[in-house]
C-alpha cells in the first residue's frame, strides 16, 4: 500500500485541535502532540514501507496566472505554530517519512501525481481537503483523522464521494469550479449551491459538454444562472483541476521508500517535549543482540589460556533513595 500525507491540512488540524497547550518549559506543543499522535496511529494502522508527506511549496504559478487572488484570503501561519514546524519535520523523519516538496506543485498536485503513477498497488491519502476526491477510483481512498474522541479513521471511496458531494469523483472538478470554494478564494456561480451544481451535472454532464452549447443545459433555471459564466467557470477549472503529472526530477518508486519508525529516536523526542502519554503506547525497543566472540573457537593443540584472576567481591552501594517522575500534562 502507497499512503501519502497532505502535510500542511493534517499540520493545521493538528495546531486548531488543542489550544494554548505548553510543555513544563513554556514551548507551545500543541502541534507537535496531536501530530505525533497521528503519526503514531498511521503507523499502526497503515504499516506501509511506501508513502511520503508531502509539503506544499507556496503558491503555484500556474494558478496565480489564472486568477492572482487565488488563496490571497489565507492568514499567515501563527507564531506559535511556525515555532513547532522544525519538530513537527524532525517527528514526522523519526517516523520515516520522506518529507517531498517540488517547485510549481501544491501537495494536492504531487498526491494526484503519485496516485496515478500507482498502477497496481492500493493508495491511501490522509487529508480532508475535498479537492482531492478528485482522485478516488477503485485503487484511491481518502483517510481522515475521526472526529472528536471515536479516534481511528474514515475511508472515503467512491460510494462516499457519492454521498457527501452527489457526483461521481470524476465531475468533482466540474462540482468545484461551480460552487466555488472559499478557502481557495475561488468564486463560485451566483445562485447555484452544492445541491444545485450536483443536479446539473446529474442531468447534463461535465461543464464541457454545454459551455460552448448552452441549449444542452435541459434545466432552463440553471440556463439562465450559467448566462455569461462561460470565462468564470473555464478558470474555475484550470485552478482546481489537479496537475497529476510526476514532476521530472522526481521518481516515484525511490522517492517513496519509507524507513522503520525510530521508536528510540521517537521516544527521545516525547521525552524532550514530555509527551508521557505517548511515550507509554510506544513499542518496546528490539533487545540487543549478544555479542560475536572474537574466534569461532580455539584452534586445535593451542595453549590453554591462562586462569583467571580471582574475583574481587563487589564494592557495597547503598540504595538510591526513591526518586518520583515529575507530572505531565501528557
């Protein structure tokens, strides 16, 4: 199984689920702690060797060519979480995840570009990013963190595409580039909603089949909303149509070779920031194996080695006096 992380959706999660969440040091670590715990999760659940996390690399030119207020409404990253940054990447390492970015690729682009460059095995996205229920087919499921305190995942496939959006994964672009979407700063048709958008792709297809021949819209509401939209929704498209092409310099099957969790690295990190909590669900380090004797054996008529010194008694210690670990929030 091929299990690629939206690095920068999960991040953001993680940062709005716990608020105001400090270590005995005062360091923010409320990022980091839901993070890792997510980590930790996939690990357990998905126990693939191949995936990534992939990074958004800012805004694509390509985008910003089509319309230059593409996400010109997103807020810059608060303080408190550009400080967990460099731990969250050092976590998500220990872990064993590549960590991918590419010039001119959102993480949504590189995630459709390695999910279609998977010709045989199952791919599994973690992100709630709806734009990538694009990709959902057969092979493709979308993984999102359970809401709440249920914890585990929700699998999102193609029946579930269905459901939430009433279209097909395939008109999932046509569906956007109608209604918009505000986190993207991408407007949408005036006067059609979801419910409205699913009903005129139901009844008269992708947008490329009326744009140029309005008469095909068989639904003379909808006719009239679309008048004069032909130039809004031909950008819609180029903007939220993923770019699944795999960049040239990168190749797919070196790129996405994941190590072992270091769970003593880990364990050192949940020390650091006192992560108790997670600490205490972490496996067991592997035992130490022996070690190799110096020579298989004697050789044959050597001298017999000379006898040992006798032991000396060992040196009396008095106990330690009992130490208590010191509490966490964690």
């Amino acid at each position: 199984m091929l299990v690629l992380i939206d690095a920068y959706s999960q991040i953001f999660r993680s940062f709005f689920a716990i608020r105001r969440l400090n270590n005995s040091q005062g360091e923010p670590v409320n990022a980091l702690f839901v993070f890792t715990r997510l980590l930790l999760d996939i690990a357990k659940k998905y126990p693939s060797h191949r995936g990534a996390m992939l990074f958004d690399c800012g805004k694509v030119d390509f985008r910003l060519k089509v319309n230059p207020e593409y996400k010109a409404n997103r807020p810059p990253m608060p303080d408190e979480l550009k400080m967990q940054m460099p731990w969250i990447k050092e976590m998500a390492e220990a872990f064993g995840w590549p960590l991918l970015s590419c010039p001119d690729y959102e993480a949504d682009d590189l995630a459709g570009a390695f999910a279609r460059a998977e010709k045989s095995d199952e791919v599994r996205i973690v992100s709630s990013d709806k734009d990538l229920s694009q990709l959902v087919d057969p092979r493709v499921k979308l993984v999102s963190p359970g809401h709440g305190n249920t914890g585990g995942f929700v699998e999102r496939g193609e029946a579930e595409v269905k459901e939430k959006f009433g279209v097909t994964p395939e008109l999932i672009p046509d569906y956007l580039a109608i209604v918009g979407d505000t986190s993207d700063n991408i407007p949408g048709v005036p006067g059609i909603g979801p419910k409205g958008a699913a009903e005129l792709l139901n009844s008269c297809g992708p947008i490329e089949n009326w744009i140029d021949a309005p008469e095909r819209i068989t639904i003379e509401k909808y006719r009239k909303k679309l008048d004069g939209q032909s130039e809004l929704l031909r950008k819609n498209l180029q903007l939220v149509r993923l770019r699944c092409e795999l960049p040239a310099d990168l190749t797919a099957p070196a790129t996405l070779d994941r190590r072992d969790p270091d769970y003593a690295k880990i364990a050192e990190l949940c020390r650091r920031f006192e992560f108790n909590s997670i600490l205490r669900e972490l496996p067991a380090p592997p035992p130490t194996p022996p070690a190799e004797a110096a020579d298989d054996a004697l050789p044959l008529f050597s001298a017999a080695p000379p006898p040992e010194p006798p032991a000396k008694p060992e040196p009396k210690t008095e106990k330690p006096e009992k130490t208590f670990e010191q509490g966490s929030l964690f």
